[in-house]
C-alpha cells in the first residue's frame, strides 16, 4: 500500500509539472536578447554610417537594440516610429502601424529591411512590426539631448530627442493652431531663440493637438528633429512638453512700414510677419545664398557665384543670417539687374523689392520676385487682384480643383519655378489615356473693367497645343465640365514652344468680354496611349486697368 501511495504521487506530480510546463510554454514573453542571438549586432550610428547615398536592401541577419523616442499615439505621425540608442537615432518607416510606447525597449531585425533617405531624411524602410521591429520590454525613456537651433541646424543631430530652451513661436504665428485638423492639412510654424535663429514645427492635421493654439510666450520645448531637404524641422510629441508661458524677447528692430511702393515694410517687418502676397519691402543688398557648396551657406562678402537670390537687411553691413530677408531672383530683367555675380557693385545698395513673403531655404524670406526700384530706375508691375502662385507645397494646387474626368494621372504640386502644378500623362514608360481638368474657384469681376489674365507655364514632349487648353465660362456650375458651362477657348497669346523645361510668360489675355460676370477659369489636359505631354503651370494672375 506505501508503495502505490508513493507511486501515485509521483505519477499526479508529473501531471501537474506538465501541466505548469505546457501552460507556461503558451505564453509569450516580451523578447529578450538571447545569449546566441544569430547574426551579428550593430549600433544606429553604425547602421547610418553603411549608408552612401543608395538605398541598402539588408540581407544579413543583423540585430540593432533601441529605445523608442517617438511613437503614433498623438497622430503626429502615422506608420512611423523614432528609436535611439547611445550612438545616434532613426527613423523607422512600417508597412503597419505598431504596438510599441515611447520609453518601449525594442530589437530591429535589420534583415529584409531597407536603408534609404528621402530628402536628406535617413530612414529604415519596409519595417515589419512584430517581425523586423520587436518589444522587449519596457526600458528608460530618452532623455533630450539639451540643444540651440544653430546646434541643430550644423546638423549631426538627425531623429534626437532633443529640448530647446528660451524659444518663442514668430509674431507672425502667434494666433494660430498648430495644424488644420478641418483639413487635415500639416502646417510649419516658426520657431525662434531671443537671437532670431529659427527652426520650423512642422505638424500633421491628424495629430491630436492640431487644432491647439500655438503657445505665446517664451520656454521650452521637446521634439524629434527631422530634416526635409535643406530645412531642419522639429515634431512635437505631446503637447505637454511645451513649456512656454515665460516673457517674451524683444527681437531685432522694429516693425516697420505698410508693404506700399510709398511706404515699404523694412527688413525687421519682413521678418517678423513674413507672410503675404505682392508686397514691397526696402533694404541694403547684403549677400547671397550660395548655391553652389553643400550645404547651402551665406555669403557676404565677394566674390559671388549664386545669381538666383539676393540677401537684403536693414543695415548694409549686416553679417547675420538671422536679420537677412532671403530673395527669390526668378529668371529675366530683375535678376539681370540685381544678382551680385553680374552686378557686384549692387553690394551695400539700398533696394525696393516687391514679391510674396514666405519661407525660403527654410527661414523668412521674398518668393516671386516681381519688382523692383533702386538707384532710381526699376520694374513696377500692375498689382494683380486675383492670383494663384502655387508657392506653398502644403497647399497643393489650391485655389484650383483637380477634375478627374479619365485616367489615373492627376494635377499636383512640384517646387519648379518656385512652386507649380503638373500634370504629365506619360507614367512607367509608356502614355496613357487622361482628361483632367484644373479649375478655378468663382472669380467674381463685378464692379471690374478690362479685366486680363497672364499664365506662366512650361510645356515639354508636346502633342498638341489642344490638348492643353486654356478655356473660361461664366455659366459653369460644377460637376462634369463637358456637361456645364460653355467654355470659350483662349488662344492668340504667347505659349512655351513644347520641347524644353523652361517656363514662359503669356503676355496679356484679353478677358474684358467677362467684365461684370463671374468666371471659372480651366486648364484642360489630355493625352491619349499613343502620346502624352507635359503642362506645368506656376502663375495665374488677374488684372484690370488702371
């Protein structure tokens, strides 16, 4: 009897410990480095520096640990993660949205993933969660690296955690939200240190604080730095990590001026309230952006080798590029006349300009560059009442409408020219069938008399002028336009040749047949599979005589 006790013991033992075995085999603890994990290991700094310039498809097994610096949790990005280590930070780009919190501790399994930039932005690409981007467990969080915007901007700190210190949103922001979440449309907003140095918040419409007032005081700041192009950005996590209820600094000169040929904003001004179409601003040609060196650099003193912008401030002998206003020389008499390679004498020269106030090489400047007044002599053009410029990326191709009528090629947004709309129908070799039709919002031209338009467009691989029509009706009421409006088309005015990338003027389009209605202006493209061309349009402007 003691020995089948002691035998049945031993039998209902064994049960219950594979029992315990089989359970617990179930369950699925967080993974953990192994102690012979395959492959090899690496660093993120070493990760960044294997890239060259040409995207890597990683085909080893090779292992990164991190921690997670960002996360999607307030929807100020989408499919993306940032991880740091001791070396260095990236971001991640995934094909699915993850689990992991910032704070997380996190394995990449580098094998079948791809190491690219995309605008000077190194990323991971084609990250799988739960099979390149693993959880470990929860680790210590980041802590921001302490840093200036000059620090920032010098570069090395690409995908850090950063936190800036005495920084105030721009004058010229201060009232708005930090995105358009009606829109969903991301939006920058300026940053600036008592120095003027400044560095773009660039955030998405679908983060959870896009509709939130920017703060107007001075503080702190926490954010990942992210660069697009030449221009360093920051995204802010949460919106607690703003600290900024502190006195404002009292930056540069004094605001001045109403933006008329009479009485031109100064530099400060510019600055300050960059924003704003067709307005004239007074100061001393002081430099350049020099083009030509990588990374873009200021120059101010000659020899010059850039012929495409000048830098123009308040005091000739200015040497800081956080008091220059940046401006645009767009190809023809204005730049003929002003650039500092052809003119160096313009150096030190007091200058009237006349142009759209808005960001260039990523801090306040002059775009569209359309007149200008010095040493008594210079361009000024007829104001335009209605214009569409297509300068902001974020805006698309806005004020226009894209009408899909066939095909799958669309109107969109490119920088050429300073900003413009294209549409090409030859895609992946071959051309396809399209008619797209870019319309513009009700022009009212009430209580207006000899009213004209002048396009600036650029025309390459050209089919036939017909299919890239220029048409206006004043009877269109939506939908289809081959089933609303009668359309008149525009033609006798001057048009690129068809065979090059250059952007040319229309000269005057008589539109006085319109005064006193309201119009719809179109752009008509369409391509076939046996030809497609390509239309950019960077310029819509309206006028009346004077």
């Amino acid at each position: 009897m003691m020995y089948k006790t002691k035998r049945i013991h031993n039998i209902l033992l064994s049960a219950v410990l594979l029992l315990v075995f089989a359970f617990t085999g179930c369950e699925k603890d967080p993974d953990h480095p192994p102690v012979n994990l395959p492959g090899e290991t690496m660093t993120i700094g070493e990760l960044r520096n294997m890239f060259t310039g040409q995207p890597i498809s990683i085909e080893d097994d090779v292992s990164v640990f991190a921690t997670v610096s960002m996360d999607e949790s307030s929807g100020n990005i989408y499919r993306e993660a940032y991880v740091q280590d001791a070396t260095g930070g990236i971001q991640l780009r995934m094909d699915f949205a993850s689990g992991v919190n910032e704070g997380d501790s996190v394995r990449l399994s580098l094998k079948g993933t791809v190491l690219s930039d995309f605008n000077n932005m190194l990323q991971l690409d084609s990250v799988i969660y739960g099979r390149n981007f693993i959880r470990i467990g929860d680790g210590v969080p980041v802590e921001p690296k302490m840093l200036t915007i000059p620090e920032i901007t010098e570069g090395g700190f690409q995908a850090h955690l950063v936190k800036l210190q005495g920084v105030q949103f721009v004058t010229a922001d201060l009232g708005k939200t930090f995105a358009d979440p009606v829109n969903q449309q991301s939006q920058n907003r300026y940053l600036q240190d008592c120095d003027n140095n400044q560095i773009i918040v660039r955030t998405s419409g679908y983060a959870d604080f896009a509709g939130e007032l920017l703060p107007e005081g001075n503080g702190s700041i926490i954010g990942i730095v992210a660069q697009f192009g030449n221009t360093w950005q920051l995204y802010i996590r949460h919106l607690d990590e703003l600290d900024m209820e502190g006195e404002r600094c009292d930056i540069g000169g004094e605001p001045d001026g109403s933006g008329t040929f009479d009485d031109p904003y100064n530099v400060a001004h510019a600055i300050a309230f960059n924003t704003g179409t067709s307005q004239w601003v007074e100061g001393y040609i002081v430099g350049v952006m020099e083009t030509t060196v990588d990374p873009f650099a200021p120059s101010f003193d000659p020899p010059f080798n850039t012929p495409s912008n000048v830098m123009i401030a308040d005091d000739p002998d200015e040497t800081s590029l956080t008091n220059v206003l940046i401006v645009q020389l767009l190809v023809g008499d204005i730049r003929n006349v002003l650039n500092l390679v052809n003119n160096p004498d313009n150096l030190g020269k007091q200058v009237k300009l006349l142009g759209n106030l808005e960001s260039y090489f990523g801090q306040p400047g002059m775009r569209g560059t359309s007149g200008y007044w010095m040493d008594g002599e210079g361009i000024i053009p007829t104001i335009s009442f209605w214009e569409a410029t297509f300068s902001n990326e974020a805006d698309g191709v806005a004020p226009f409408t894209d009408l899909n009528i066939t095909g799958e090629q669309n109107w969109y947004w490119a920088h050429f020219d300073g900003g413009c709309v294209v549409i090409n129908g030859f895609v992946g070799g071959a051309a396809r069938e399209n008619e797209n039709w870019l319309m513009s919002p009700e022009i009212d031209l009430s209580d207006r008399t000899q009213v004209s338009m002048e396009i600036r467009e650029a025309i390459n691989f050209i089919t036939s002028y017909d299919d890239m029509q220029v048409l206006v009706a004043s009877d269109y009421t939506g939908g289809d336009p081959n089933e609303s409006g009668n359309w008149m088309l525009l033609e006798g005015f001057n048009r690129p040749p068809g065979n090059s990338w250059s952007f040319f003027d229309s000269g005057n389009i008589d539109l006085s047949m319109f005064d006193g209605e309201t119009i719809h202006i179109a752009f008509r493209y369409t391509s076939t599979t046996s030809g497609a061309g390509a239309w950019e349009i960077s310029e819509v402007r309206l006028f009346e005589a004077e």
